[in-house]
C-alpha cells in the first residue's frame, strides 16, 4: 500500500514503520511501561542496554578479585566467613546480569570473551590494588556504597529483566555496604594504628569512588539518550552529589578525615567537593591503572583453566539430549 500510495521504496517504508514504531516505543516509556525481550525495540536501545548490562557484569565478576585476594588473611574466621559469602554474591550478580544480557540476544560466550580481549570495559574502581585489612572495609563502606546509590535508580529501569535483577542486587549490596561499614568503625574505635589503617585506606579510595560515577555530565557520550529511555534516572553528576552528601556525616562519624582540604558545605546543606583528576580515570580506563594488566591476567587465566568445565557441562547437555530423542522415539 505504501508504494502504491506514496511512490517509495522499500526501504523508505521500513523507515516510515520504524518510525511509527519508534514514537510508540518512546510512548511507552513514557507512561511507565517495562520494556520486555519480546517487545519491540530500537536497535540503538538494544546496543545500550547490551553494553550497560554486560559492563556491570563484568564489573561484578571482576570486582571478586580485590576482596577475594584477603579472604585467607582476613583478621578471624568470622571475617572469613562473611568475606567469602560476599565474593560469592558478587559472582551471583555477575551471573544474574549476563543472563539479563542474554535476553536482549546477546551470547554470554561473546560478552565474556569481549572482555578478554580489553574491547570491553569493566568498572575503573576495580583497577586499584588492597594493600590492607582496611581497604576491605573501604570497599564495602563506600564502593559498594557508591554502587548502591548508582543501582537503586536501576530498580526502576524501563527494561524489565534488568529492572528485576536488580532489586535483589541491591539487597545484596545493601548488606555489603553495612558489612563494610562495621570494619571500619571498628578500626576506627581500635588502637591507634588501626584508625590509621582506616584513614590510609580512606586517602586512597576517595577519589577513585569519585570516579565510579563516571565522567562529569558534560563530557558523558550516553547519559542523554539513557535519560530519554528511562535506562538512567539520575546523571552521574548528581549521583556523585548525592553520594558525597550522605558519605560524609559518615566518615565524620567515625572520625576520620575525608582526604579534600577544599571540601565545604554550602548554604543548601550540599558538600561541595574539589575538582577530580580526570586525567587519572581517562589513564585507567585505557588500562593503565595500577593492577589493569593483573586483572585481566587473573580473569585470563581463570577463564582459560575453567575450559574442562564448560566442556563437561556442554557434552553432559548433548548426552541428555540425545537421551531425551531416544525416549520420545520409543
């Protein structure tokens, strides 16, 4: 009807119906609606989703390494215990969101395998090394903090695989974040070299946990079209703000010094913070972190040496098939 009527080719009416299609996807994000696989969807969402989802995957897997470094060494068994417990949580998350990825016809198989070979990015927060007990507690009181405030706005993705994922997600953190706090206030309460220990750990991590939410809103490439899809609810500068706010009286709390000699609180009640070292997060992104080459290494190594298990789960999987073909053919 189209060529008939308007005298076009096909492929302007493709775009014609993309269109239509386009401004009735957009209408649904508007009023709410989730997004489900089977929808309808812009590729350009599809992409978006696909690289958000697998980056977050892939910093939770990677994101093990850190913390799984001090399982062994952590101060009493009772610090064991709920160390490894989060890692494996952190393992579970990595899991949940590859299987979200997958919805959106991604392979897991690829996904990984773009991380590998360094075309695909994981969280910039990962590339700094844990020289001490502390910088475990540093870790779940204010990365994991830092994650929380990122992924609560997620629960209320319009894409609903990933929207549902995170609610448990969050929960997860939520513990992690507590866990991490109970660390270092006791570090801070403890003699005088462990609150020490805690402000070290403090120094370095500040800044980098800065940076976990990413470039300032000016120079962000995906925050505009995120916002239009309700993909983002909040922009990374006022994430960022949102953080420092509540981290603060924290650190305060414990007595310990936030490590920025500019930092003051403003008429409306907001800390205003010195300027960040863009250039450091621009260096680590490219893979010149202190332990860029050591994670990717392990995870290399990791992947290369789980082969036999893949390979057992795979011809396990053809051997029931092939068990189940026989049986229907009886």
């Amino acid at each position: 009807m189209y060529t008939q009527a308007l005298n076009t080719s096909d492929a302007d009416d493709r775009h014609i119906e993309d269109a239509a299609r386009a401004a009735a996807f957009q209408a649904r994000i508007d009023a709410e609606e989730r997004i489900e696989p089977n929808d309808w969807m812009p590729a350009a969402y599809r992409r978006t989703l696909t690289r958000q989802i697998s980056q977050h995957a892939h910093s939770e897997v990677v994101g093990m390494l850190p913390e799984g470094n001090w399982i062994t060494r952590a101060p009493s068994l009772r610090r064991k215990a709920a160390l490894l417990a989060k890692v494996q949580d952190e393992c579970g998350h990595g899991l949940y969101l590859y299987a979200a990825a997958e919805t959106l016809g991604a392979s897991r198989e690829e996904l990984v395998d773009l991380m590998l070979a360094g075309k695909a990015k994981y969280s910039s927060i990962f590339n700094y090394p844990t020289l001490t007990w502390a910088d475990i507690g540093v870790i779940g009181w204010l990365v994991d903090g830092a994650a929380i405030m990122n992924q609560i706005p997620l629960c209320r993705c319009s894409y609903g695989p990933y929207a549902r994922a995170m609610i448990r997600v969050c929960k997860e953190e939520s513990f992690h974040q507590r866990q991490g706090y109970e660390i270092m206030l006791t570090l801070a309460r403890g003699t005088d070299e462990q609150k020490a220990m805690a402000q070290d750990a403090l120094n370095r991590w500040w800044w980098p946990v800065l940076m976990m939410f990413g470039p300032p809103d000016q120079a962000s490439q995906h925050s505009d079209t995120s916002t239009k899809w309700k993909i983002k609810r909040f922009s990374n500068d006022e994430l960022r703000q949102k953080f420092v706010d509540a981290t603060v009286p924290q650190a305060q709390y414990l007595g310990l010094t936030i490590p920025d000699p500019g930092m003051k609180q403003n008429e409306a009640g907001h800390w205003e913070y010195s300027a960040i070292d863009w250039d450091e997060f621009k260096q680590v992104l490219a893979g010149n972190g202190p332990c860029n080459h050591d994670r990717m290494a392990a995870r290399r190594k990791a992947h290369d040496e789980g082969a036999w298990v893949r390979e057992a789960a795979e011809a396990y999987a053809e051997k029931r098939r092939h068990r189940q073909t026989a049986q229907a053919a009886e």
